[in-house]
C-alpha cells in the first residue's frame, strides 16, 4: 500500500515507481511504501499560496484560538497516535516527547497570541521620530509572507518536527507544505488526516507529501520559506540549490550537532551534580534509542573523575531495559530500521579507530519481545578517548543512536576549547554547583551553541533536560548545527513574516499600525472613554481633562502619606546646586493627580487597573502649578479570561501630563511649546467585553416569550413539551431561592471551579444537556392541570427567589451543576437557562 499526500484539497497516493520501503522497527517487517511520482508537486506549492490568503487574512487572535482549538482536539485521540508510534521503536515516553511535545508546540505558539495586537500583521520595536517637531516618524510592521512554508523534515520526530514548525508559521499566517522522512511518514501522514478531517485550519493551511521528492524546490518562490532538518549533507546540498539562489528564499537549516555536556571539577562522586551528570548522559543515550538532534554525543569530564564516570554511567546504561516499546519493563525500544542500525554501526567503527569501547557491544543485544531477533534493536555504546586534542574524529563524526563518547579535560580552557571542537552544536550543558564555573563556560562557549543548560541541585526538580528544545527557547546553532534557528517564540514567528519600514506623520502611522503614535490627532470621545465597552474603543479617541492645582499642602500631604520624604518634597533649603527650584512634586503624585483627573468614578465597562508601563517625568513641576490631562486609548490587546470573570480585553491609555502655564523658570518666560508636556505613561485597563450573545430576561421579555408559547409549540431539540420546560424553569427558581437544596453536587470537585467559571462567559448552553435533576432519557411527571397554570407558577417561583435574595443579599444556595451560587451567579444562570429554552421553543 502506497502511504497518500494530501496536496490540493486532496488525498492522493503516488505512482508505484521509485517506491521507498516503510518498516516496523519492532519485527522489521514491511508496513507500507511511499512515493510522490506523479504528483503534482508546483501544483501544491501554489495551491497553498491562492488559499493562503484566509489564513493571511486572520487576526492573530484568531490564529491562536484556531492552533489552541486544533492542540485541544488532537490532544483527545491522541491514544490512536501513540499505538502507530511504536511502530516507529519508540517507547511511551519517547512517544510522549514526540506526539504531545508537537501538542504543547502547538499551546505555547496559540499563547503568544496575547502578546499581538488583534489585527493580521504586528508592529515591532518603539517609534522612531525622524524629525525635531515630531511630525515625521517611522515605525516597522511585520505582514505574513504571501507564500508557503516548506517543511523538509527528519525522521526521529515525525510530529513534533511537522508541529514544531507549522505552528509558527500558522501564527504567522502562512500555509505549509510538509514533507516528512520515509522512514516514519507514516506516522505524520496520522496525525495529518486527523487535522484536516478536524476541519479547524483553512483549506491550504496545510499539505502533506508522503514520500521523497527531487522537485518540491524547484517551483519556490521568493515569497516561500524553506526549513530543513536531516543530515548537514543533504541540507548543505539543498542550501545551494539554483532556485533558492535565484528567488533568494529563506533557508533555514537544522542538522548534525555534536552536543557536549561539561561536568564541573566540583561534581565529585557523592554531589548531586555528579549524579545529575550521570543521569542526564543517560537519557540522552537511551531516549529515543538516542536518535535526537540534542543527545549529548561528548561527555567533557574532569581527567580525575574519568574512571569514576565510566564506571557511575555503565551501571546506570547495565540498568536500561531494551526491547519491544510496548512491554511495561521496557526502557529503550529500537532504531527506526536495521538500514539506521548498519549506518549506524559503520560511524561507530570510524569512532574506534582510535577511541574504545568501554560499555556495549556492536555484535549483539538482550531485547525482550517476541521478535527482538528480527527488529532494529542496538545495544548503547559507551565509547572513552583518552585524546580528543590528537584525535578529532570524536568532533568530526556523528553516531545518530544510543552513542556518546567520554573525553577528559584538565582546566576550563580546555573544556570550553573541547566543546568547540565540534564546530557548532544545538545545546551544550554544564552540570556544576560553582557558579563561577558556569559563567565563564557559558561566556566562552555560547559562540558555539545554540543553547546552554546549566544544571545543578537547585534546577534540577524542575529542569526540562539536556536535550529537549522548548517552543518559546530558539533551537538551532551555528556552524556545523546548520546556522538556522527555529521556534523561539516571536522571534520563530517573524521568520515568516516581512519586516518593513514605514514613515509618515504621526496621524498617518497612527491608522496604519493601528496604535496611536505621540502626536498624531486625537478623535474626541463622545463621552468618557471608561464608559465604552473594549469592541467601542478605538486607538485614537482621547478625552482632555479639567484642571487641577498643586499645592503646598498636596505635596507635603503625599510624602506623609507614602513616607517618601526625599528632600527636593520636603527640605527646600537644600535645593542648591540641584535641578530644582522650588518645593516640587513627587513623581508619583503627578501620576496620582493625573488620574484623579481622568479616572471615570461610575460602575462601568473598565473593570480593574491592570498596570502601569513607560512613565517618563520630563521636567519638575513644582507646588502651585496647575495641570490638566490628555487620555488617549493607544492600543488594545485581547486576553483569556479564566475563572470567574466576564470577557474582556486590555487596553492601554497613552496619558499625557500638561503644564496649563508652562513657565521657563531659567528665563522668566512662558514658553507653552516647549514645555507644556510634563510626564507621559501607559497605563493598562481591563474592559469588559459586550454582551451581546443573550436576550436580557426582564418581565417584559419573558412574558413576550411566554405570549408565543403554546401546547402545541414544537421543539428544535430535546424530548420536552412547552408545560415540561415552563416547569423546569419554574423548579430552577424554587432551587435558587433554596426551597429545594437536598440534593448532591453532580459535578466532580476538581471540575467545580471551572465549571462554575462558565456562567461568567458569553457562550450558550450546550443543547440537550442532561440536568442532574431530571430523569435521564424521559420526561418529568407534569405538577400543573395546564400550561397556563404552569406560567403562573413560574412567575410565583421567580417572586419568591428575588425576594430570598433581597432578604439575603450575601446568601449562596446550592446547584447541581454549578456548586453553591450568589444572587449574581443565580441571574447570570438564569440568563443563559431562559435563553436556552427560549431558543429550544422558537420564542427569541
């Protein structure tokens, strides 16, 4: 069986020509074929350029919320996932880093979401003013690329390498087209057909080509991005391939990397750090049957502590269960197939020329499993070498498995000169409780690596490890590693973006970017800008204060107050040789003044402070001055509401403190434009969002509802008739106003929280959700002679609960789904309830 692409809308296999072999690295036996013969490969490139332009087009809020949405669904099937993966030799926990850390790639991209602003393109850096009057400026703006990404990939990560990758430039707003190694494409080609049969990205978001292909650069574009992760041979091959020259189109490359782990000569035998050392060479040799980018392939030691080492890692490496990754004992599976094992054994060989073998054997292996005999199963190859000055082949050759080779050193200089020799790696580490020790090898050595860990016992509970690359860390290394970088947080986002410079005035960059720039034009609010809901605010819309004198009294009030008696406040017979000519006004008070002045006192929209950034003081104000304000929404940030608290959104006030007569105290004169403006800040404000998902439930409301409600009204779901649902409601008021409470809390206590939280969103009840309280699968026992008598009833029942409440105003009473509830939970529950039925019944 031919393993399908989905390119073009379409799944699709490949021509049976030139056909690869797909092997179960367990038993070896054959599980499919690749091939992309005959596949229209340009055809797929631009296919995702013309459909490009709905994912180009989505803000980044929406961008995010997609990738979190589509984590969260393939976090749920992720069992299928794991099953096809021991195919692949790898044991649950190698799987583990694969499959969910390509899952929490995708959370931790979907989480910079908070941190753009809500349109498609980003701006970047701090306004530059180009000009003495402040208006011409520029500013830079990153837009998506209007190409695609194309993912060249390895094998020994076949979805945290496509997931890694796809979730940065989807943030970005770019399509990709993936092409995963043979060897394990099909596990990639899983995962695949259950993203695009999820339905959450846009068609074109993302392709897949199962199988090699000579031509898949030929057609780029310079609008493309290229990756490439795999052998520094092949990468450097394609690195210079015509098209990529001619189009001058990214390139980013991952390969080969020769990673060291330094132990500090403090981290004798008996240290926690020389056991973490122990330890963490042998994860490294043993996770993923040491088939990973970062493995530590040179262990940099102490020549004192040489034999100790050897020693400490051949007991723990003699402890390592190897066999068939399904078995609960088993510790290391197998290489991805035995073409991996004689490759591997060849670069091996080239390594004992001159280094020996001190644990392991290339000839044989104890593997557990039925079919240990016929799988790609290797033993770890513990390798010393006395020399690595002389010999260089342990810096020039990469045994890809469960391979690493001990070296000593006699001070830093040649720890760090050894950890050079490799020419550029991914990651090193130093495991040492001298700091000094760590500092002077991290200065030194991070011209040469990507990343550097530095491990000890007060990071050892909750480091990550040697060798896992994290989605908001850059990965990537210089030299031999490949020069790329990859993830890294925005900075992996804005490789698929356009970074360009734009000028103009104030006013102009204002529209543009979408945040107000200093002195460009304010647009008046029609009324107080704190009395907008967040989707009402716009950049740009300002309100200008009343005045406020300060006084004497103010100033000296404030420094009781705070106990901030710094002199220029409170002494002013030291004044001389300062910049102060008079009693002057505490900094933060002209920031407390300022909001005195702008803040709005009425309950509204603006539901908290939520900070305080970019304060400037630009010159003393001074006791008798008077001030008045400028408040300026400057921009506006979406953010994810947890608990219980209604949506909202952040935005930022750009506040502007004026001198109403500003006075040259050198000269004696007024000088109005030169020194009006006397302190700038940002300040941040949670707004609440609209609501605008629900009917308000006033009498009126419900009775206009009840008008239409008949005997005969039919359902659009659901099993109950008009009386049964006019009676739930009723029985829902009795609950709140307590007259029925015995009954138990239907949802799980480790849930309650969250649940509860739902009642603060905008979101509409789920249909036909079994209440607790009713009988599953049927209805309820009618109580009333009639519907008529039912709506009486109901309206009884609402009576009674607002009047407990108005009795009991701090009173909670018990639901069965919610927990215990206050008056304003009950009425943010009834609102969803009365709408729900409302809709089931056609009568809103």
């Amino acid at each position: 069986m031919i393993l399908e692409s989905y390119i073009n809308g379409n799944w699709i296999a490949g021509d049976d020509k030139n056909t690869r072999n797909m092997y179960d690295a367990i038993n070896g036996e054959i599980i499919g074929l690749t091939s992309t013969e005959g596949l229209d490969v340009a055809g797929a490139l631009q296919y995702g350029r013309d459909n490009g332009k709905v994912l180009r087009d989505m803000t980044f809020q929406q961008r995010g919320n997609m990738i979190k949405k589509l984590a969260l669904y393939l976090n749920k099937r992720k069992e299928q996932f794991y099953e096809v993966s021991y195919k692949t030799g790898a044991t649950r926990v190698d799987s583990w880093i694969d499959i969910e850390g390509g899952f929490g790639n995708l959370f931790a991209n979907a989480s910079l979401r908070k941190l753009f602003p809500d349109q498609s393109y980003a701006v970047e850096g701090d306004p530059i003013d180009l000009s003495r009057g402040g208006r011409f400026m520029a500013h830079h703006i990153l837009v998506p690329k209007k190409g695609v990404a194309v993912h060249i990939n390895a094998f020994n990560f076949p979805v945290w390498g496509m997931l890694e990758k796809c979730a940065v430039n989807w943030m970005a707003g770019m399509p990709a087209v993936v092409l995963p190694a043979p060897q394990t494409a099909f596990l990639t080609e899983v995962v695949v057909r259950e993203i695009i049969n999820s339905g959450i990205l846009p068609e074109g978001a993302l392709q897949l080509l199962s199988g090699l292909t000579t031509s898949i650069l030929d057609t780029t574009q310079s609008q493309d991005v290229v990756t490439f992760t795999g052998s520094a041979h092949t990468g450097q091959k394609l690195r210079i391939h015509p098209r990529l020259i001619e189009e001058s189109v990214p390139f980013t490359m991952e390969s080969d990397s020769l990673n060291a782990s330094v132990l500090g000569p403090d981290a004798v035998p008996g240290t926690p750090e020389f056991d973490l050392f122990i330890k963490e060479v042998r994860k490294e040799m043993t996770v993923k049957c040491g088939q990973k980018c970062t493995a530590i392939r040179r262990a940099i030691v102490p020549e004192n502590l040489m034999e100790d080492v050897q020693i400490a890692l051949g007991k723990q490496l003699e402890r390592t269960v190897i066999g068939d990754p399904k078995l609960r004992e088993v510790r290391m599976g197998a290489l991805i197939n035995n073409n991996q094992r004689v490759t591997l054994k060849s670069q091996i060989e080239k390594l004992t020329a001159t280094a020996q073998i001190v644990y392991g054997t290339l000839d044989s292996v104890e593997a557990m499993g039925d079919a240990a005999g016929k799988g790609a199963f290797m033993s770890p190859i513990l390798l010393r070498e006395d020399h690595p000055f002389k010999n260089t082949q342990v810096h020039e050759v990469e045994a890809f498995g469960p391979v690493s080779t001990l070296m000593p050193y006699k001070n830093i200089d040649e720890a760090i000169e050894l950890a050079q020799m490799g020419k550029g790696s991914l990651v090193s580490s130093v495991v040492t409780a001298d700091d000094a020790f760590a500092k002077a090898y991290t200065i030194e050595a991070a011209s040469h690596h990507g990343r550097i860990l530095t491990l000890n016992r007060e990071s050892a509970p909750e480091s990550t490890g040697h060798g896992s690359p994290l989605p908001l860390l850059v990965h990537g290394g210089p030299g031999r590693a490949g020069g790329g970088e990859e993830m890294g947080g925005l900075r992996g986002i804005k490789h698929f973006m356009q970074r360009c410079a734009v000028q103009g005035s104030p006013t102009s960059l204002s529209t543009i970017t979408g945040i107000y720039q200093p002195n460009g034009a304010y647009t008046e609010a029609e009324k107080h800008p704190f009395a907008y809901h967040y989707e009402d605010i716009k950049p740009g819309m300002s309100l200008k204060t009343h005045k406020r004198t300060l006084t004497d009294t103010d100033i000296q009030n404030f420094a009781n107050l705070t106990w901030d008696h710094f002199y220029a406040h409170t002494d002013i017979t030291s004044l001389d040789g300062s910049i102060f000519k008079k009693r002057t006004a505490h900094g933060y008070f002209i920031i407390s003044a300022a909001a005195g002045l702008f803040v709005y006192p009425n309950k509204g929209p603006v539901s908290a402070n939520y900070g305080l950034e970019d304060i400037r003081f630009l010159r003393p104000l001074y006791h008798n001055d008077t001030i008045y304000v400028r408040l300026t929404c400057k921009e506006k940030r979406e953010r994810d509401v947890s608990g219980r608290e209604h949506p909202s959104g952040i935005v930022k006030w750009y506040v502007e403190v004026f001198d109403a007569e500003p006075v040259d105290y050198e000269n004696g004169k007024t000088d109005e434009e030169a020194t009006a403006l006397v302190a700038v800040a940002t300040i941040l404000t949670m707004v609440e969002k609209k609501q605008t998902t629900f009917v308000e439930m006033t009498d009126d409301a419900i009775r206009s509802a009840f008008a239409k409600l008949a005997e005969d009204s039919k359902a659009n779901w659901g099993i109950m008739t008009p009386q049964h649902m006019v009676e739930h409601l009723e029985g829902s008021y009795r609950v709140a106003a307590g007259q029925f409470q015995d009954f138990e809390i239907d949802t799980p206590e480790k849930h309650l929280e969250k649940v509860a939280a739902t009642l603060w969103n905008y979101e509409r009840m789920p249909k036909n959700f079994q209440m607790p309280l009713l009988r599953k699968g049927a209805v309820e026992d009618l109580r009333h002679d009639s519907l008529e008598t039912a709506k009486l009833k109901f309206w009884e029942a609402k009576s009674i609960a607002e009047d407990y409440f108005k009795k009991n105003p701090k009173a909670t009473t018990k639901n069965p789904t919610f927990g215990y509830l206050d008056k304003y939970e009950w009425n943010l529950l009834f609102r969803k309830h009365l709408n729900h039925h409302f809709e089931q019944f056609n009568l809103i």
